[in-house]
C-alpha cells in the first residue's frame, strides 16, 4: 500500500505535523478562530486535538484546507 500519490498534496504529512504547523504559524487562540471547534477553543493540546480530528472527519477536512492555504498549494 505504498504507492505513489503525485495529485495529493498531504501524501507523506501527518496530521499531526499539520495540527503543530498551524499552531505554530497561528496559535490555539486565532485557530480557534479560524475554525471554530471546542478542541481549540477550551484547554487546547495537541494530544486532545488529535484525538478529536481522527474522529471527526469534517473538522479534519477543515484543518487540512486551512493546511493547504497556508501552505501555497
């Protein structure tokens, strides 16, 4: 299951190096803004972060858009 996947811009980037990105280039409090979710909002980590987007599939779509806009692709 290793196989090539030219088209798609998060191959190889975990969520997890997404979520520490944005926190980074942003902090919990203006991603809080940007998306509006408890996990970011309310005692933020990114240990609970994680464990919220693996579930959640629409606010993981969110974390990954906002990825890919700051990222130029």
């Amino acid at each position: 299951m290793s196989e090539e996947q030219p088209n798609n811009p998060l191959h190889g980037i975990t969520l997890e190096m997404i979520l520490e990105t944005l926190v980074e280039r942003h902090g919990w409090e203006e991603l809080g803004e940007l998306i509006n979710i408890n996990c970011f909002q309310i005692d933020p980590s990114i240990k609970s972060s994680l464990k919220f987007l693996r579930r959640t599939p629409w606010a993981r779509a969110k974390v990954e858009q906002l990825y890919l806009r700051g990222s130029g692709e």
